[in-house]
C-alpha cells in the first residue's frame, strides 16, 4: 500500500508542484539576493580595497585586517564590545527570565496586558527609547531630581550619564524585550499537564522549575541571549548618545570609518569581523534549538 | 470491602457554572471505579478534586476518614494518567519512570532496581535510553502509567487514558490496564466517556451528568437497568417511549403511551418506590429484546408498525419501524445480521412493508422523567 502511494507521489504532479514551489519562491529570493546577499558580498569585497588620498582605490590587499590585528586598538575595542555585549546579556538574561516566567503563570487578560507592556516600547522608534533613558539618567533627569528630592544629595550626579555604566544600563532596558520574547515563548510551549505531572509526583514547586520548567525553556533562553549578544555588540547609536567620551565601542568604530574617517574599507573590515562573530553566535546557538524558538 | 476515600457533599463551581454538584461517592479499597459521562458532565473535575488539581468550594474529600480536601496534590499518596500522558520531554524514559523516587531523595541503587521493575511490568524492558519523542503513543502511555504507579499510590487516578489510542491498541490497553491493576491490587479511579471502556475494566460505574451522579453500579446494573432518562439515553441504544401510568401494582404497571398501552413487569432491580399512579415517565425497551413477526405473536406487548429503514452494521442489523399509530415515532429493532440471500422471516423486511413487532412485559422497565 505505502509503496504504492509512493508510486503515486512520483507522478508528474509531483514535479508540477514543485515547480509552483519554485514560482513561489522568487520574488522572496530575488528580494533576498539583491537587497542582501549582495550588498553583504559587497562588503566582503571593499574589505579587500585601500585608501588613498581621500579616495577608494580598487586595490587588492590584506592591509585592512592586517591593520586590525597589529593596530592595539582595534582588538581592544572589540574586546570592550564583547565585555558590554556579554554582561549586557547576562544582565538581561537574571532580569527578564523572571519577567517572563510572572506573566507565563498569569492567566487571561492580565496575561495579554503584561506581555503587551513588553512589547510596547518596541513599538517606538529605538531613538527614543535611548533619549528616554537620558531623561532618567541625566543631571536634570528623574533620579537626580528624585534624589534631590528626597535630600540624598545636594548636586545632580555626573555619574549616572555619559559613561560605560549608561552604555550598559541603556543597552540592558532597550534590548530587554528581545530576552523576555522568547523565554515567553519558550514558557509558554510547557504544557500545563507537564507542572501538574510533576507536582503529582510529588515534587515541590521549587523542584518543578529546576527539572521541568527550566530545562524545557533553555531554547528559549539561548534564543534572547543570542539576540541580545549580537543587537548590543552591532549597536553604535547608544554609545554616541549617552556613552560620552568612554563611549568608543567597535560599532561606533566602524560608523565613524564610514562616516567621519571616510575609510570605508577598514569599517568593511571590521563589519566582517562583526560578521563572522554575530554569525557564529548563531550558529553556536542553533545547537540548542534557539532558533526554533522565534 | 473497606471504604478508602469518600466525597461528601463536594461541590465545585467555575463562575456561573456548576460543574460538580454535591456529589458524594464513595470509592472502596481496591476497587476498579469508572467515572463515565459525557463531556462536559464533571467527570474531570471530579478526578481532578480528587488528585488535588482543584480545590472543592463545598464539602469534604476524606482519606480514612481524614480531611484532605486542602491538601496539596505533592503530599496526597495518590498519582495521575494524565490524557496526554504530560511525559517530561527533556528526560528519557528511565528518568520519566524514576522522576517521582528522584525528588523524594530515594538512593539510586533503589530507583534503579524499582525503574526495571517498573519497566518490566509494563513491558518496557531496555526502553530506559529512549525520549518520550522515540516512543508510540501506547508505548508512551505504559511509561505514563509506570511513572504512577513506582510510588505505589493509594489511588492511581486515569484521565481518559485510551482516549489518544487507535482502536485496537485501545482494545488490548483496556485488557492490560486490568490486568495490571489486579496485579499491582491498587485502587483506580479511571474516567472515560466511552461506555464500552467504562464498562469493559471497572467493578462499578459512577454515570455523571450535569455534575451530578445519575447512576452508580457495576456495570451489568447500569447497562441492563438504567435507573433514569440520562442513563437509559446514554447507556446503549435504547428505546424510551414517553408515557403516564394508568394503572400500578406491586408486580407492574401499565403506561399509556402514544403508541398505546404498555404493560410493564417489574424486574428484581426495578425500583418500584418512586413510580405513583399518573406519574409521567420513559419506557424503556432494548433494541436486541424486541421480537418481529410471528415471533412477536407470543409478546406481552404487540404493536402494528411500517418498516422505515434497514441497517447492516456487521454483526447485527438494525431496523427501524414506525408504529401505525404514531408515525412520528421510530423503533429500533436489533437483529443478528443475515447471510446474504437467507431470508428473515420468510416475508422479507423491505421498506415501507407493515410488520408485527412486540416485547414481553418483563423485557421492558420504567425510568424517571427527570435527569
């Protein structure tokens, strides 16, 4: 019967439909190959070029990377990126989980709401989201002015803005919703049946989320952590705005060769290093299912 | 028989709904008890009050006579089949089996042993590496049901635990289940909406409805006398004539109904208590205990009726007659099938063809109105 129904399956229709397939695909793919392959092998190749005199000369060479990797101050700043990236992500990581975790055993309407409290700022323009956080940093801003208030201190504090601290608290409340996402997501994929069954084996709540909960929203864990890592470590516009003088990251390196330094070259460059390291994060957090979990 | 866990009076409410109703059972040492109604009735809110799941906004749930209704479902010695069987994903087979011993601290060389054990019961031996994933769906319910039972539960609780399985996997499930409830001599309380595996398993028969019990006894009580409307309705395919009694006795009655009078015979079971002269009731006449043609000139009871339809269902076929006196009305009649080409009686059984159908007065009995 099966091999019939096999038989079946290799008549002409078959290739009919793939063809259909194929018809389908295109527009999607075209889209794909011009507005991103491409320009990304684009790069690949103004990575090889040089810089004379102001202007691009189409010259193959290594320089660029050469220069990245005997230059002290590239691979520091990429070390310092990766620092930020990488605690940002922890941080995001101990305060969304739990975020994710409340609003996963809520029930019903209060449910929505809470997720779409998390959803809501992405909504807005992501400059605004880091012109907010200057609004509550700044010396005339909310914490300043509430302590003051409150008589903890008589002169706003410098501290709270234009530092590696902004950088990284700004970073942490703007890319948090890209944590709570998918461990939401991930939550909400363990079925009821499964916290019952446990506890109807006898297990405590606290012993439920360690040998059930826990294990079974990992993919969902990896995925937040993989979006955090690569959004914080590729974003150049929260250090221009509130990382002040300390600020110099290797994103706002690369924005600065392309804009300012006019090397265009040496940022593409360092995009692809950037590249290769965003990339094997992905790859690295596919192991896990991550990717499942979007 | 010891009585091991008795629900007084509970009752459970979601918003307006009442799901179950001041209920009380009774649930014995050992015994097999299928709760059977359909969906909708309570039945799992009753399995769930009882696990621990729901708390009772009424009554009381005692254990030897202790009140557990506040209990939480970690410290009752009871244990669930859930319907999906709710198998931790993330752990394989042997971990699944041995995840209720691992959170009670027990050493491994213990939950070793009690896993293989457990396994070998249910016929899983060397299935400990694999993931619930790895598994079919009767192979998952097996796992399902030796996790339960490694904690040698006061009560294994089963949430329609067939429901997932195809036919003839269910078929051979319904024979293991008893087999190893025997075995193992543990109380379960397994619910259902299928009356056959409610029937087929259990020592006795709670039918609920509305959340309510409408009938609790053992299984050949409940299917050959129904005590009410619901059970008669739900319980096989019965014919229920809507009538009045006329006339009572001790022994019988006589109900007036649109197909004219019909006389009942009072079984052992019976109840004759309730039923008062001019009470409204049903009828109720099993398809396979009504006699056609000259058979039926030896019945208490005999109608004239015109054949509607005829059914080949297998085994038995079914036929559908009107009776002339009230056309709207049809009566199903129960026959073992014919071999093609024998004719049955010699008249035929077309469509539309008058027939003589009738019972005796003791194959037929009276229930409620009310359900």
């Amino acid at each position: 019967m099966s091999k019939i129904r096999a038989n079946l399956s290799m008549q002409p229709g078959k290739k009919h439909r793939r063809f259909g397939l194929y018809t389908l695909l295109f527009p999607t793919s075209v889209w794909l190959l011009f507005f991103i392959l491409i320009p990304i092998a684009m790069f690949g190749v103004y990575s090889f070029w040089v810089v004379r005199n102001e202007t691009i000369v189409r010259e193959f060479s290594f320089g660029n990377y050469v220069r990245f990797f005997t230059n002290p101050l590239y691979p520091a700043l990429l070390l310092r990126s990766l620092i930020i990236a990488f605690g940002v992500t922890i941080i995001t990581f101990v305060m969304s989980y739990p975020l994710a975790l409340h609003i996963f055993r809520q029930s019903g309407r209060l449910k929505s709401l809470l997720y779409m409290f998390v959803l809501i700022p992405l909504l807005t323009s992501y400059i605004v989201r880091i012109y907010a956080m200057r609004l509550v940093l700044g010396s005339n801003g909310l914490i300043n002015n509430f302590l003051i208030f409150i008589g903890a201190i008589e002169e706003p504090l410098q501290v709270l803005l234009f530092n590696r601290f902004a950088i990284f608290l700004t970073l942490c409340v703007t890319l948090s919703p890209f944590m709570v996402m998918p461990i939401y997501t991930s939550l909400e994929k363990v079925p009821r049946s499964l916290i019952e069954a446990s506890r109807d084996l006898g297990a405590s709540d606290l012993q439920t989320f360690w040998r059930v909960i826990f294990p079974i929203s990992v993919p969902g864990v990896v995925a937040g952590s993989m979006f955090i890592f690569i959004l914080s470590l590729g974003d150049f516009l929260t250090p221009i705005l509130v990382g002040g003088t300390q600020g110099m990251t290797i994103s706002k390196a690369i924005q600065m060769n392309f804009g300012i330094a006019y090397n265009w070259p040496l940022g593409a460059a360092l995009s692809a290093i950037l590249l290769v390291i965003a990339l094997s994060t992905i790859l690295v957090s596919n192991r896990f299912g991550a990717l499942r979990e979007i | 028989m010891k009585e091991l866990l008795r629900l007084g009076k509970v009752t459970k409410c979601f918003g307006p709904v009442v799901a179950v109703d001041a209920v009380d059972l009774s649930i014995y040492d050992g015994e097999f008890l299928a709760i059977l109604g359909p969906s909708g009735s309570g039945k799992t809110t009753i399995l769930r009050l009882i696990a621990g799941f729901e708390t009772p906004d009424e009554g009381r749930i005692l254990l030897e006579d202790r009140d557990i209704a506040l209990t939480p479902v970690n410290q009752r010695p009871f244990n669930t089949v859930f319907q999906d069987y709710a198998l931790f994903p993330n752990m394989n087979v042997f971990k699944n089996i041995a995840y209720g011993l691992m959170v009670r601290g027990i050493g491994r060389q213990e939950i070793k042993q009690r896993v293989e054990e457990a396994l070998e019961m249910v016929a899983l031996s060397g299935f400990g590496e694999r993931y619930p994933d790895q598994l079919s769906g009767g192979q998952r319910q097996r796992v399902a049901l030796a996790r339960a039972l490694i904690l040698r539960p006061k009560l294994l609780l089963l949430d329609e635990p067939l429901g997932a399985l195809d036919l003839a996997l269910r078929k051979q499930m319904q024979i293991t289940l008893k087999q190893i409830q025997e075995q193992v001599n543990i109380t379960f309380v397994h619910v259902t909406h299928d009356q056959e595996e409610g029937l087929t398993m259990s020592d006795r028969v709670a039918i609920i409805n509305e959340g309510q019990i409408q009938q609790l006894d053992d299984p050949k009580a409940v299917y050959f006398y129904p005590q009410n409307f619901f059970t008669a309705n739900f319980m096989g395919e019965n014919n229920l004539i809507k009538g009045r009694v006329v006339d009572l006795s001790a022994s019988g009655a006589t109900v007036e109904t649109e197909i004219g009078n019909v006389a009942v015979k009072f079984a052992d079971k019976q109840p004759i208590a309730p039923i008062k002269g001019g009470d409204e009731l049903y009828v109720v006449i099993r398809p396979e205990n009504i006699l056609i043609g000259d058979q039926a000139g030896t019945a208490g009871n005999i109608y004239e009726g015109i054949i509607r339809r005829r059914v080949f269902v297998g085994s038995e076929e079914k036929l559908f007659v009107s009776p002339v006196s009230s056309p709207e009305l049809e009566i199903m009649i129960k026959l073992h099938a014919l071999k093609a080409g024998s004719g049955y009686p010699s008249g035929g059984l077309d469509r539309k063809e008058k027939i003589r159908i009738g019972w005796h007065q003791d194959q037929c009995w009276l229930v409620s109105n009310n359900s």
